[in-house]
C-alpha cells in the first residue's frame, strides 16, 4: 500500500515537471516579447520597466529549473524510508 502511494507521489512529480517545462517555455515567449518592445521603445524609464520585468522572468526561469532538476527525486529510497 506506501508502496503504491511512493510511485503516485513520484508520478506526480514527473507530471508537475511537464507542466513546469511548458512554463519555462512561456515566459522565454515573454521575454523575446519584451526584448523586441525594448528596441521599439523611445523612452528610458520604458526600457527600464522591461529590463525590469525580464530579469523578475529570468529568476523565475531559474528556479523553474531548478525545481525541475529535482522532480521526481525522492530525498530518500523508499526502502529507506520505510
């Protein structure tokens, strides 16, 4: 029974590494959204505010992958676990 609830929980987390993937491929569409703004932009506090809001994306992109590093493996075996 644990043992059938173990490979639930690490299934779960290989779905969840899916879903952080897509993710990560949204907020790169982002950034190369506001990269091409920052070139058409005109005004320096603009620029700002994008160069802003791609470096917040950049962090998330990066714990993303860092999450997705570590999906689906578990801190311990479940034999020593249980």
């Amino acid at each position: 029974m644990f043992r059938d609830l173990w490979e639930a929980k690490l299934a779960s987390q290989h779905s969840q590494g899916s879903t952080l993937k897509k993710d990560i491929a949204l907020i790169e569409r982002k950034v190369h959204a506001l990269l091409d703004r920052i070139v058409d932009a005109g005004s320096d506090s603009i620029v700002k505010a994008y160069e802003k809001r791609i470096r917040d994306l950049e962090t998330q992109k990066a714990l993303m992958q860092d999450l997705i590093a570590n999906c689906g493996r578990p801190l311990t075996s479940f034999s020593e676990a249980y």
